[in-house]
C-alpha cells in the first residue's frame, strides 16, 4: 500500500441564509457559482457530508474509504480502536454576515436516549470580527427551567443571554448544553464532535427566500439545556512567537494555538492521533520525509499518525491551529 502523505479535502460550502462573502475575501476560498456561502466544512464525516481528498494518489477519495485502508495509520491506533471509520470531529470556517439562530446542542448522554450517534462540544476561535460585533453565550445568571420558558414564552430570551463583544483571536469554549449564538459580522473557526445534532431554539423571526420561518425545536431543547451561569465564558490565553498555546483541551478534541516567524520542529512521536492545521493567517510549507506541501491562508491539512516528525517554514509570519485527539 502506498504511503500516508499530508491530505487536503475539497471544501464542502453551506450556503445558509445568514452567511456573507468573507470566506472568499478574506479567506482566499473559491466558492465557485456560489455568491455567498456561510460555512465551509474542511473536513467532516456527518452523513451526507463526506470529505473527499483533493490531493496526491488518494485524490476523489472520500475520508471513510481512506480510514478503512489505512485505518490507525491514519487516525492514530487508540482512536480507530473507539471510533472505527467513523472520524471523530468536524472542522469548519463560518462567515456571520447576520445573526445566527439561538441554539443548544445535547450532550452524549442525552443523544443516546434520543437515538442520535452522539452529542456536540464544539469551540469557536475568531479570525475577524468588526467593529462592536458580539456572539451569546451562556445566561447572565443562573435560571431555572420554569424561568427560562416564562422568559422564552413572553419573548423576552435575550434579555438573560449572555453578550460578548469580540475582536481577532477571541477564544469560547462550548461544551454541550451551553445556550449560544454568533452574531453579524463575524468571522470564525470552529472545532466541533462530528454531529449535526442542533436544536434551533430562536431565530429572529426570520424568513427563508420562499417566505417561511426555519422550524424551531422548542421542547427538544427544553432537556439539553445548562441553565448555570459561568464566571468566564472567554478562554484566556497568552501566546507567544514560535510557542504552542494551548487552547481548549476537552474530552473530544484539543485545540492549540501557533504563530510563527522562523522555522519549526515537530514531533509527535507520543501523540496517537492525526493531526489537524488549519491556517488562519499567512502561509507555511510543510517539509516531511523528502517532500514538501505549501498551505495557504484559509487552507486546512490534515496530517496522518504515521508522520510523526516534520518542519513548519512560513513565508513571512503564520498562525494556525492546531487540532488532534
């Protein structure tokens, strides 16, 4: 069988009706006939939603044909033994050019009663924010259940919602449970549980192109909410040049930070896990074995367990994220 190789996917855009035009302008994407597109998905799993390799000899294959021949090589042994073919996280770019619904997502344990494959964690890392943009998370206080639906009844939800202002390099944690929204003007990363489990609980009264409102999930969410206030819900970080920073490090995945001007060493010998980088500023070649690959600003590669050691050059300056199990 021939050798694992750094993998690109071809981006999979949704074209939502609260997205904008950023990841094209900003992120360099190519959306094709697209005039818009709210999300890209770089690299998923969800049914119906396959990745397919856009580079090297396994180019049109799809993520679980290539986990099924390469199976622990690929994903890292201990992963593959708990996951099998099914790939555990979901990486995606969202452009907010309007308000997202309000939403919650259930944990594992209650998507298992619901006969979901699991719940949904996921972290948001801010690439571009204008001026006063903000996103919701969490409440302002701690509510109860009956609170919470007088407030949701009367229409008067947001008034206990938690607000953040936001600016480039903001980080928010989302575990499953945590009542959230982005907002306008917003440009972000998101690493999520491979799961497409949401429950809509507010949408601004909007409508689609034909006129009707999107369908909420009122009592669903009702069971999957956390209605405790937290103390921070912005992740506080220090990052240095040429430093891994750690992120967001939870049961599902673990998120670090890296931004650098010089060239880097890399070793993840003691790591069993593929390795994800997506790019959020600049450009960087990848040196492995005895050849190279470049990623660009807005591009996402995903590294096989079995490349264990490699070197990170930039052009200039990079940052990126760096995402494993």
């Amino acid at each position: 069988m021939n050798k694992l190789y750094p993998l690109k996917f071809h981006p999979i855009f949704k074209g939502y009706i609260w997205g904008g035009n950023k990841l094209k302008h900003i992120l360099g994407k190519d959306l094709g006939n697209l005039t818009m597109a709210a999300e890209s998905w770089e690299i998923s799993a969800v049914e119906d939603n396959i990745s397919v390799v856009a580079n090297g000899f396994l180019a049109g294959h799809n993520l679980h044909e290539i986990i099924k021949m390469y199976m622990g090589d690929l994903v890292g042994e201990h992963i593959y033994e708990k996951y099998g073919i099914e790939f555990p996280i979901l990486i995606k770019f969202i452009d907010a050019n309007d308000k997202l619904s309000i939403q919650v997502h259930p944990d594992d344990n209650l998507a298992i009663k619901r006969n979901l494959p699991n719940g949904k964690t996921e972290m948001w890392y801010v690439l571009q924010a204008e001026k006063g943009a903000s996103l919701i998370s969490g409440f302002t206080r701690k509510v109860s259940k009956d609170e919470y639906l007088n407030y949701f009844n009367s229409g008067e939800l947001p008034g206990i919602l938690n607000n953040e202002k936001v600016s480039a390099g903001d980080v928010f944690d989302i575990p499953a449970g945590r009542i959230h929204a982005i907002g306008p003007g917003i440009l972000l990363a998101e690493i999520q549980q491979t799961s497409d489990a949401t429950y809509r609980i507010y949408d601004w009264e909007r409508k689609d192109k034909s006129g009707k409102s999107r369908e909420l999930h009122t009592e669903l969410a009702i069971d999957a909410i956390d209605y405790n206030y937290y103390k921070d819900y912005k992740t506080s970080y220090n990052s240095l040049i040429n430093t891994t920073t750690e992120l967001v490090h939870c049961d599902y995945f673990n998120t670090d930070l890296l931004k650098f001007d010089s060239k880097i060493e890399k070793d993840y010998s003691s790591v069993d896990s593929f390795i994800i980088y997506m790019c959020t500023e600049g450009s960087f070649t990848l040196h492995y074995d005895s050849d190279s690959i470049i990623v660009n600003k807005g591009e996402t590669i995903l590294l096989p367990a079995v490349l264990e050691t490699f070197q990170l050059e930039p052009k200039d300056s990079c940052t990126l994220l760096e995402i494993y199990l």
